[in-house]
C-alpha cells in the first residue's frame, strides 16, 4: 500500500529526521492562509497523489506571495496528475540546499536482506544515473558502505523500515545544505501482508470523512474529486450529506464500509469513482454486494478509469448500470429529481 507524502513525513519527523515545516491542504480558507502567514515565503506546493513524476506533470509549484500560493493550492486541489485527483496539496517551506542526494531502502528477494541504494546524484530517476553513471551509485546491504556523513541518517530510516512494515522507503532527494540533511521529499509502501498491524493506515484513512447537514450522501477517491463532486451537487441544487473519502487503491472493503457508514443517515448515494491507482473492478465488487443487501438505497456512480471495462461488464450483469462522466451523472441526477428516473435505483447504461 502506498502511503502520501505528508504523511511519510509526519513519520520521519516523529523519528528526528529534519524535514521542512509544512502544512496539508484539503481547501482553501481563512485558516489556510493563516497558516501560509506562519510558514513565510517563499513556499514550495506539492500535489499529494500516488503516482511519481509530479513535477514533470506540473503538480509542483512554487510561491512567493499569498496571493501566488491561493492560486497555487486551487489550481492542484483541481488538477489531476497522470489520471489521478490529489487528496490535498502539502505546502512547506522552501529549503535552500547545495547539494540533492538520493537514498532507499527496499526488500530484495533475491539476496534476502533489505538493500540500500545511495547516490549524490539525487533529484532524478535513480534509474538514469545507474545506466549514465553506475560508479555514482552505491547498492549495499551493510550501512557502513555508505558514506559516514549519511550512515546516522541511513540508520533511522532502517528503523522507520522495520518498524512501519515497509517494502520501499525512498528519500529523492535529501537536500544537503552546509552538512545538514533534510527530507525534501519521501515514498513509502507499506506490506499489504502487514497492515492488520499497522493501525496508524487505518486512522489516516478514517480521517477522510466528514458529517455535513445535508440528505445526498458522497463518496469518491481522492479529496479534490469528493470536493468538485460536493461544489456540483451544490450548484444543482442538492444537498450534500457528507464527505468521503476512500483514497487511492481503495479495496472492495473500504467502499462497503463507506457505503454502510454513508446509507446510515442517507438513502441517496453519489459515488464518483475515477481509477487511477483504484482499481475500478473491486470498487464494482463492492457496489455489488452492497447493492444486494441494501435495495432501498438509491445509488448514482460515475465509474471510470483502471479495469472500467471489466467493472462495467460485472456492474451490468448484476443489474446495475453506471455513466463515465460527469455529465452524464448530472443528467440522471436531474432526471431523478424531476421524477423522470421513476422508482429505478440504477442509472441507465451510457
């Protein structure tokens, strides 16, 4: 399971590794620029999706005013990166820094032993300087082959690595700024086989709902999708009865549990799903199930994105059809309401 920025930095911050102080953004509002105020300019903005290569495809920006990093959040709170809606924008303070190292830690199977990777060669695919430069990069399993400047750091990602249940931690880069190492970006992928154990996912996860005063209830993957689905029912004239949240990568489980935490205060459902790293066939599966035990509940999805073929296919043969887009969901939820929809509970097939 792959884990967001912020929070793997929360994590290595709690163990003493220097990383730049920040903020995480879900919306902009008075409390957001206060915190802003507080960090000062210049401001470096982070789109906080699951998929690498952000800043080739314009997720990370840079501001040096208020009025720069207002724009700045709004824009990648909407903004998709490679398919994928952010859950927020992690704002920090710009480090200046001289130099841009690379380090990971990962399991390798083959020698059964956590292997380290080491470059100054940071801020890049490690990839390309292993196949330009292979003598730039150290590959090792013992800490003392590192050099000493980063063997303390080293050390306590080991114990971040062991202790969190991870099968990659990669820092890329740690910005070096008169010897002092700092954080300036981290990955982390939990064990899947290990997450019964690591109760700290599953809070992060909870965290992503909220109870709002309306009677329509809400749920997508990701903050910015829940977020421009809320602002649209709004708009329609509909009431919004909640946020939700289940993330990226989110399983069968997580969308039956938001559907039963959502049916309990509500009887009409819009899910917006868009599959980036989600996998579209298991959210149908969940559909699905939730669907046969609960017929009262009037759903509307917006399916699409990874396997919505197959997704849509196991939808249909179990008497359930979806759209792909979100005019067309618009378009059933004024049906609905005007009564055009009748007592069907499933939208038509598009």
């Amino acid at each position: 399971m792959k884990v967001q920025e912020y929070v793997a930095k929360r994590i290595l911050s709690k163990h003493g590794l220097r990383v730049p102080k920040s903020i995480f953004v879900t919306s902009y509002s008075e409390e957001t620029e206060e915190g802003l105020l507080r960090l000062g300019f210049p401001l470096v903005l982070k789109s906080q999706v699951l998929v690498g290569g952000r800043m080739k495809a314009g997720g990370v920006l840079f501001a040096h005013t208020l009025e720069e990093a207002r724009e700045g959040v709004e824009h990648l709170l909407a903004k998709s990166i490679k398919g994928e809606i952010p859950e927020g924008v992690l704002v920090e303070e710009l480090i200046e820094h001289d130099e841009e190292w690379y380090i990971s830690l990962s399991v390798d199977r083959t020698l059964r032993d956590i292997l380290f990777i080491f470059s100054k060669s940071g801020g890049v695919d490690i990839e390309e300087v292993s196949t330009r430069e292979p003598e730039k990069v150290i590959k090792t399993t013992e800490i003392t082959d590192l050099p000493k400047i980063v063997q303390p750091t080293a050390k306590t990602l080991l114990e971040v690595f062991l202790e969190y249940d991870l099968t990659l931690l990669e820092i890329n880069p740690i910005g070096v700024s008169n010897g002092v190492l700092y954080v300036l970006d981290a990955v982390f992928h939990v064990d899947d086989n290990a997450l019964f154990r690591q109760s700290w996912v599953k809070k992060s996860n909870e965290e992503h709902f909220v109870r709002l005063d309306g009677d329509v209830g809400v749920i997508g993957c990701g903050a910015g999708i829940v977020m421009a689905t809320i602002d649209v029912l709004k708009e329609l004239g509909f009431e919004p009865a909640n946020f939700y949240d289940i993330g990226g990568g989110a399983s069968r489980e997580e969308l039956l549990k938001a559907l039963n935490t959502v049916c309990s205060f509500s009887n009409v459902v819009v899910l917006n799903i868009f599959g980036g790293i989600t996998d579209t066939l298991e959210v149908a599966k969940g559909i699905v199930e939730f669907s046969k035990s609960n017929p009262q509940i009037r759903l509307f999805v917006r399916l699409s994105g990874t396997h919505e073929d197959e997704a849509r296919e196991y939808l249909l043969e179990n008497g359930i059809s979806c759209t792909s887009d979100m005019k067309h969901l618009v378009e059933e939820l004024l049906n609905w309401r005007s009564g055009k929809v009748g007592e069907n509970r499933v939208l038509q097939t598009r």
